[in-house]
C-alpha cells in the first residue's frame, strides 16, 4: 500500500506541472533563464524611487531597526548589500536595482556595492543551502530577504537568519514581502496572508524589520486604482503585473518605494547594544547548518563523468559534473540530516537512482509545504525525475533535497537506465519541440553543480 502511494505521488509530481500550468508556483519556477552576476552596480537606466505619498504603520515594522548598517554608512564606510530571494529579486527590472540606487542616493560619498543572490524559482531550502558562498563570504554588512512568495518556508528561512548573525554580528538584516494571487485582497481588509505570518513570527524573534511591499498596491486596488494582473495599458489605473507575480515597471516602482519609506522609518532610531545576539532558535531543527559544495570538493565519481560549461549559470556553477552513461556515479559522506543536488534541467535531463549506506531508496510524496524537501525511506530504487514540464526546450537551475533521520551516511548517486514519459511530461501544450527534436530528448544527462548538505561532509573520515 505504501509502495502505491508513493508511485501515485511521484506520477502527481509527473504531471502537475502540465495540469496546473498557470498556477503561481508554476509562474515562479518557470521564471528562470539562467544564472545572474552576483556583482552588480545600479546603473543609469535604474528607474529612480520615490517615496511618494503613502503612509501606513503597517508597512514597515521596525523592531530593532538597521542601526549597525546606518552607522557605518554615515561614517562614510564601504559598504555591500546583499539581496537573496527569488525571481523578484533576481531579476534586473525590478526593486532590487532600485533600492540599491536609492541607498546609494541617500550616502552619495559612501562605496555601496550590491550583491544579487536571486535564484528564480527557489525557496528557502535552497536559500539557507547557498547563502555562505553566494553572500556571506563576501561579507554584507546589510541583507534584504525575499523569500515570501517562493514557499515562505520557516525553518529554512530561520537557517538564513541564523547563517547571517552566525556570520557577522554586526550585518543586519531585512525581511521583505512581496505578494500574489488574492493575498491583496488580505493586506486590503486589514489581514496579513498566512505565509507572511509564519515568517513575522522569525522577525519578532530576532528583533528584524520587516516590509511589507505589497500594502499600498492592496489598498490602491481595493480603490480602483490598481489593476494587480491584466493585459495593455489603462490611463486611469497602474497595472501591476501580467501574471500576478512578476511585477511591471510600475509595479516594480511600488515595491521599491515601499523598501524606501521603511529605510526612511528606520534611519533616525538608535540601538543601545552594540552587537545582533543570537536568541535560542525557533525551530531546533531549522537549516543554519546548510551548505552547498563543489561536487569535486566531497564526492568521489565512477563510470565516465565529464567537465561541462553551460555559460549560462556559469556565476552559480563554475565547475559543472556531466554524466550521460547510465550506471554513473559519484557517492559522499556526511553527517546531518538532509542532502540533495543543485543541477541545471534541460530537454536531455535523465533520473537517478539514491542509494544510503548501501539500501535503494525511494521518496515519498509530497515533499515538506513550501519546499522540494522530499523525506527518504528504504525501499525499490523508484528514479528520481531530473526533467520536469519547465525543461521544454529551455535550460534551468533546479534542485531537490532528501531528508533522514540525523545520523551519519554514505549516499551514491547513480544515472538510471530507466528513461520518464517526457511527452506526457510535457503535455499537449508543449509539443512543439520534443515533436520536432525526439533525439534531444531521448538522451539521459546528468549536469551536476553542486551538492547540498543540511549537517557536515565527512572528508577523510573527518566531518
């Protein structure tokens, strides 16, 4: 019986993406088209932000402020500032640039270089995964976290949390809220959607200012004022986004104004400690022991794997593992409690078969709310599918993680002979490609990037 509800579940995985295809999470995965420059500079055509007239206690809660952030820019200090999330922060048209740009107005002597660590498509799992190597070790001393239509996983998000003060005491942090689908009609009846409350909960506990960026646009279309999803222009009202996610340029000045008037609010208070302690955490089995590796660093590799370049994700993989022979393998240790793979999807992505201290093992749907976190059991070697309905003709950054009871494990992980129905995969709708390239899809590749870890490697027997 359990074995058929797990098949049932992997088959749900299978197609919903086909079934489901305008759903706001579809929207959100299917965003990415490769990797960003963590580097970047608000450049000349950044819109310009304006607070504007709007004014509500709620948008921005305060608690203890950025006080460590405003010294140093008001001594004229260099300063990094670090923005991690998903698509609304990676991408280049929207509050990320121009919060940048508006920090840079307020300190025009001060060096403010911005760090983009916005991964489309992807939660908090991930994010507390990557966070040192795409943030942290570049020392922000600010970082905003935008995480909340992307899953708004707590544990993971409490990881985050816990990685930055773990790392520097004394860079702060700020979360922020974008929104979607009827979450406008919430913030306009004075509600707050239930995602946002979970990570209000974190705020209050490590004393963090939050935003929430999406208010005004609410109340602008609870007046008739804001159209939040549609189609061409109107006159008389902003038209927020096409797909009720992605905001357009002026729904994008929305967010970005809303980011302004919080610094704005939280400038002019002061801090009587002089350094973020770190409270007991909320969650004892939150993510601050995440990681993610190089796969050469941890791993061992058997049966014809290959250097590959994918100049596109180059910024987040700069050493990619390709296997395309079934039977491949590479295998790690480590000690923890969760591991998975980071990879870039395509029309050629295969399945692979986990094995842990030597026992096929196989998933069991669905994976933790909020997150691709799937929990492990012994059982048949069922392939886990690396191609889903985004990978139509199209390349992406994706990942899955597998957690176990704590413990210290040995985990291979083998390129399955067994091939997926991409065409079913795929569905009707997205015909075109696979009809005119069966050979593109017919093959089974592994691209590897990197190797995920929620606990410790194990090198040389040593964690």
């Amino acid at each position: 019986m359990k074995q058929k509800r797990i098949i049932a579940g992997l088959l749900l995985l299978l197609v919903s993406g086909h079934v489901a295809a305008q759903s706001s999470q579809d929207l959100i995965a299917a965003s990415q088209a490769g990797a960003s420059p963590l580097f970047f500079q608000a450049g000349a055509g950044v819109p310009p932000v304006s607070t504007g007239n709007f004014s509500d206690s709620r948008e921005c809660i305060a608690r203890n402020g950025l006080p460590h952030f405003f010294k140093k820019a008001a001594a004229g200090k260099p300063l990094v500032i670090g923005f991690i999330g998903g698509s609304i922060t990676q991408g280049n048209a929207g509050y990320r640039p121009q919060a940048l740009r508006y920090l840079q107005a307020m300190y025009p002597g001060a060096d403010i270089k911005g760090l983009n660590a916005g991964v489309s498509g992807t939660g908090t799992d991930l994010g507390a995964c990557r966070i040192q190597e795409q943030l942290l070790r570049h020392h922000p001393d600010l970082v905003f976290v935008e995480f909340a239509v992307n899953g708004a996983y707590a544990k993971g998000m409490e990881g985050i949390v816990r990685q930055i003060r773990q790392q520097g005491p004394e860079a702060d942090i700020c979360l922020i809220y974008t929104i979607t689908g009827n979450q406008t009609q919430l913030y306009a009846s004075g509600n707050i959607p239930e995602n946002i409350k979970g990570l209000e909960k974190i705020a209050d506990h490590y004393g963090l200012p939050s935003v929430h960026m999406g208010l005004e646009a609410s109340l602008l279309e609870k007046e008739g004022k804001l159209i939040w999803k549609g189609n061409g222009a109107d006159s008389t009202r902003i038209l927020f986004s096409n797909d009720g996610i992605h905001p357009l340029r002026e729904g994008g000045n929305l967010y970005a104004a809303a980011i302004a008037r919080g610094l704005e609010k939280m400038k002019p208070m002061q801090k009587t400690t002089s350094s973020n302690t770190l409270p007991a955490p909320l969650f004892p089995d939150n993510w601050q022991d995440a990681g993610m590796y190089a796969p050469g660093q941890i791993a061992t590799f058997s049966g014809g794997w290959q250097s590959a370049s994918i100049p596109q994700f180059s910024a987040w993989f700069p050493a990619i593992q390709k296997a395309d022979t079934p039977g491949a393998s590479f295998t790690f240790r480590f000690k923890g409690s969760a591991f998975g793979i980071f990879d870039v999807g395509g029309p050629e992505a295969g399945q692979i078969i986990i094995q842990v201290n030597g026992k096929d093992m196989q998933t069991v749907s669905p994976p933790e709310p909020g997150t691709q976190v799937y929990q492990l059991e012994p059982g048949d070697s069922i392939p886990v599918n690396r191609f889903n309905s985004y990978c139509n003709n199209r390349y992406r950054g994706q990942h899955q993680l597998f957690t176990l009871e704590p413990g210290e494990y040995t985990v291979t992980v083998r390129l399955s002979s067994q091939k997926a129905d991409k065409a079913a995969i795929l569905g009707p709708g997205q015909a075109d490609d696979i009809g005119r390239h069966p050979e593109k899809y017919a093959r089974t590749v592994l691209y590897l990037g990197k190797i995920l870890i929620k606990g410790t490697p194990v090198l040389n027997g040593n964690p």
